[in-house]
C-alpha cells in the first residue's frame, strides 16, 4: 500500500494482518502508518490482508471513503464512516477521502480454469473454420493491430481483403463481424450491441491485448 508517488512510501500487509492508515488533529489516535497532516477531520481506514483478497474498514467518524478501480476509474465503492470489514474487488484500488489518496495493490485476480476469458476464447477460437471469409475478416481485422487504439473500419477490412483478392462489401463485413462475436461471446444475449463495440470485443479476445481490453471497457461504460 502506498499514499501516491508524490510521498514514495509502501508498506506490506502480510495475511491475516491488519494495518491502520491515518491521519488525526489530536496526535492520540496514533495510527500505524501516518497519511499526511490535517487541522479538522480525523482520517483512518483499516487494510487487512486475506489469502487471494483484502478488505478495507473506514475508521474515520466523519470522512466517507470511495474506493475506485485505479483501471477503471468509474467503478467504485462508497463506505461510509464506521463501515467495517468490506471486501474490496480491485486489483488496484484508490482510497480516496476529501485531501488523502492512497494506492492499494491487491493480489491478482484468481479464475477457475474452466472459465478464465483466455481459455474461454481459446476454445471458442479452435471451433472456427480456417478458410473461410469470416476467419479473413477476422485476421484483416487483428492484423498489426494487436497494440492499436483504433481498429480498421468495415470498408478498410473489405479493402484489405480485395488487395488479397477477396471481394466483400462493407455490409458483408459487417455481417461476418456480428457472427464472429455471437461465436466468442455466445453468453452475451439479446442486447443491442454497436458493431464498433463488437469489433473491439472480438479483436480483445484474439490477441489478448491489454490495450484493446481497455478500450473494450471503455466502450461498455459509454453504453
């Protein structure tokens, strides 16, 4: 845990461990770790290490405390004053009260095997058929852009593929696009899913780039 790169400092919380971060105006209170000085509210949050997670205790009287996906900064969990004991879901989470900040890093995420998304894709990738128009799609899409912000359009995909000597139209496209992300995202349901948003889902299951996954995220919160 540290309070931000302005101070530098971390400290480990070993499991089973519970650790005190604080700040008070009465200087008895006398916290384990000291966060920064203030003249009116008393601040003081309680981190406890678990095996595979950890939980944050807002011991402040009066201060509320958001913590936020330091990834994805518009999930986040409100604990007001007195909240003990909750669990927090974040690998890196934000601790953030009026004046404090600090950065918690948590042990990674665990997945069952059966169900982690690679593995998941893997499978899914193996039941596609090598040759087929959907499958050139799908490499114009991903190709040489593993570590892109933004994929080809449609029609650059069906440009790409004439340049081959594959003769698609834009709609065509588009149509193996809607199919490769029912095939890899066949839990996904009924919604209604912008086709920007499922070349994004689709090309983040292929090559697994954290880039894409990001931009993937953005494109679920926008709705």
């Amino acid at each position: 845990m540290s309070d931000g790169p302005e101070r530098g400092w971390t400290r480990e919380v070993d499991v089973g461990e519970t650790v005190r971060f604080g700040s008070c105006p009465c200087s008895e209170c006398r916290p384990d770790v000291q966060v920064g000085t203030t003249e009116w509210f008393r601040f003081a949050v309680e981190v406890t290490g678990a095996a595979g997670l950890w939980f944050l205790s807002n011991a402040s009287p009066e201060l509320t405390v958001a913590v936020r996906d330091a990834e994805e900064r518009s999930q986040y969990v409100l604990l007001p004053p007195g909240r003990a004991v909750v669990p927090v879901p974040f690998e890196i989470a934000l601790v953030e009260a009026p004046g404090y900040r600090l950065i918690v890093f948590g042990p990674e995420p665990r997945w069952l095997p059966a169900t982690h998304p690679s593995a998941l894709f893997a499978e899914r990738l193996d039941t596609l058929q090598p040759g087929t128009a959907y499958m050139a799609v799908l490499r114009a899409l991903c190709r040489g852009e593993a570590l892109a912000e933004t994929l080809p359009s449609s029609a650059e995909i069906a440009a790409r593929l004439e340049e081959e000597g594959l003769t698609l139209t834009r709609k065509a496209v588009d149509h193996h696009i809607d199919y490769l992300f029912r095939r890899l995202y066949p839990d996904w349901g009924p919604h209604r899913t912008p086709r920007g948003w499922k070349r994004t889902a689709v090309a983040a299951a292929v090559t697994g780039s954290e880039v894409l996954k990001a931009g993937l995220r953005r494109s679920v919160n926008r709705g």
